[in-house]
C-alpha cells in the first residue's frame, strides 16, 4: 500500500494547492475585471520585464483615442534602493499616474486597498505609498515604518502616507507606489512608460477594441503583423495563459505520481499472487460446495480493491496534510496567501475512488487465476 498511498498524497496535494492557487488568480483577475486590456512592451507579457522597449505619452494619446477605449493610463516600474533609518534595501518601485480620472482605475485594477493613511492623490510631491510588509518588523526592515516616517528612494526623500493591505503575494506586500511624475524625475524616464493599461466601453467588445489597438500601435511603428515588439492582452487572454502554465506543471508532476501509482499496483498484484497461492485449498472447498467462479473472482477482486482503498484514505490524510503544511511553510517562509490549499468534494471522493480502481485492476489477473482453478486439484494442493 505503500505505492498507492505516496501517489494519492502526491495527488491530493498538487492538486489542492494548485485549485487553491487558480481560484486566488481567478480572485485577482475578477477584481481587475474583464473589460481591461494590458499593453506591454515585449512579445509576451512577461518579456515587459526585461524588456529594453517602452511605450511614449504619444503612443499612449493614441490608444486614448482608439474606437471603444472607455479610459487608458500608462505606468512605470523601476528596481530602486530604499533606505529607512540605517538600513538599505531593494524593491520594486512603481510610479502611478495621479490624475483624479485615473486613481480609482488603478486602484481597482491593481486590487490596492489602503490599510493605513491614505492613497496618493493629485499634487502629490514627495509622498509614497508602501506595501503592508514595511509596517511588519523584520518582515522587510527591522524597524517597522509608520504613516509621516521618511524613507529614501534612489537617495530622494518621500514622507510615506498610506500602507497597503496585504495583497499575498510578497513582491505587491514590498512594493512602493510614487506619483508617475515624480518616478519619471527620479528615474530619468521623461516620456517613456513601461506598461499602459486600457478599459473598454462594453466587456463583451474587449477582444475588438484589443485588437483595433494593436492594429493602431503597430500602424504607428511600422510593423506588419505578426512582428509586432509588444503584447496587447486582455485580462481572459492573460487568465487562458495562466491556466495552461499551471495544467502543464500539474500534468508533469501527476505523471511522476503516477509512477509510484503504477508500483503501488504491482506491489498489490504482487501480494494477490501470494494470497491466491496460499489459499488454493480454500479455493477448492469453496469450490466443491457451490461457490461459482465469479464469487471467486469476486472475492479476491474486493480484497484488492480494499487494499488499494486502504492505501488511498492512508495517502488522503497524508495529502491532506503535506498541504496543509506547505500552506503554513509559505506563509512564514514566503509571506504569501495564494497556496492555500482547496479540498472539493470531488477530489476527496475522487481520489478513494481512484484507488480503489487501482486496487481492482491490480487484483484482476490474480482473481481469474483462483477462479480457473479446478476444485479438485486446488483442495489436495500443498505448499
């Protein structure tokens, strides 16, 4: 049972955390909401990253101004030194635009909700807005910061003003937000953004509005189609992609379960073998007072499938376990909500019935074996 029980619980768990994980993007996604469109430099959203490429304020007036464009605002990030009291750290530091039109929008968009203090606003000089882990000792510096404290930014001061609720993730939880005008200074990036993000009239018409601004981008860069330097996505496109990185990743790591599965069966087989050969004689006397061939077949049938169901509700509560486990080790290790672990109804039963069916079909060539036996030759057999 061994087998059966190490590749249920590795079964039980990827699959947990990974539902887990999928309903905290989808959670995500759904608050960004679908009429959205993410244009980024790059061929792929995730090349936006380290990418060389940047958007201009005239490439951003035209998608502005693009058919079915409800609003659009551009950002920039930059990896900066922070500095609070002695201590110097690096992290991810965004500047947002501050223009009363675009705070809400890229408060939903980015799912910002302001813990302490408030966010930034328009006029904004020298103000910052910090992720909830700054206020956390230890968590990323030792001294905790607090709304009106000081800290440098790429050697400039910024009195923080609000602290952002914790996202779960800790690259958002040690983030910084500055007004766009002022990372442009600070960063020496007049006239560039790293990323625009759109919103389409009607939901239902995102995928023609994404499309009329690729088309417009790349008439404006003159590129033909298909060599386009940047990527154009809407929030389901983005959603689709995702979920076909994680299945990939759970197909790979079911297959190597499905390895221990595939020994746990032979081992079940190995031992129904055993059990046939040390019960021939029973076999016979079954046999020669009635018992037909398939109440034979049966028998040896169920105490396989029961030994694989054994090992199976030994491999849920060790499922259950290790990912309740790497639960707790990400929050400490990590500082991150997204693996918690969802166990359906369906995985649980699933996962009993699965091995049960192991069991069976390991049992099979075992249980016909005592079935064919004739009653005579089994009852005087002797090991």
């Amino acid at each position: 049972m061994i087998g059966i029980f190490i590749g249920i619980a590795s079964v039980v768990s990827l699959i947990a955390l990974g539902q887990g994980v999928r309903q905290a993007v989808i959670g995500q996604f759904d608050a960004m909401g679908k009429d959205k469109i993410l244009i980024s430099p790059g061929s792929q959203l995730l090349s936006s990253f380290t990418s060389s490429s940047y958007f201009t304020d005239r490439e951003l007036s035209i998608i502005q101004r693009t058919g079915g464009v409800k609003q659009a605002a551009g950002l920039i990030y930059m990896t900066s030194s922070v500095k609070h009291g002695n201590e110097v750290k690096y992290t991810t530091v965004t500047g947002l635009p501050t223009e009363k039109n675009d705070i809400d929008f890229f408060k939903t968009m980015q799912n910002i909700q302001i813990q302490q203090g408030r966010y930034l606003q328009p006029g904004d000089t020298n103000k910052a807005n910090v992720g909830s882990m700054f206020a956390n000792p230890k968590d990323f510096f030792q001294k905790p910061v607090r709304i009106g404290d000081k800290i440098e930014i790429n050697g400039r001061e910024f009195e923080v003003v609000g602290i952002m609720a914790p996202i779960g993730n800790p690259s958002d939880d040690t983030s910084i937000a500055i007004p766009l005008d002022e990372a442009r200074s600070l960063f020496g990036r007049k006239d560039q953004l790293d990323m625009i993000i759109a919103q389409a009239n009607d939901a239902e018409e995102v995928d023609s509005v994404a499309s009329a601004i690729k088309r417009n981008l790349r008439k404006y860069r003159g590129l033909q189609e298909g060599k386009e330097d940047f990527s154009v996505d809407t929030s389901k496109q983005l959603m689709d992609s995702f979920n076909v990185i994680l299945n990939a990743v759970q197909f790979v790591i079911l297959g190597i379960a499905a390895i221990s599965l595939i020994v746990g069966g032979i081992g079940i087989m190995n031992t129904m073998y055993t059990s046939v050969l040390e019960r021939t004689k029973d076999i016979g006397i079954m046999k020669a007072v009635g018992a037909k061939n398939s109440d034979i077949l049966l028998i040896f049938l169920m105490e396989a499938g029961l030994l694989g169901l054994a090992g199976g509700a030994i491999g849920l509560g060790l499922g259950v376990l290790l990912a309740k486990l790497v639960e707790n080790v990400a929050v400490v290790a990590m500082k991150t909500t997204l693996l918690k672990p969802q166990f359906s109804l369906l995985l649980i039963i699933g996962s009993l019935l699965f091995s049960f069916f192991v069991g069976v079909i390991s049992g099979l060539f075992p249980a016909r074996q005592a079935a064919k036996m004739k009653a005579a030759e089994s009852i005087q057999f002797r090991l």
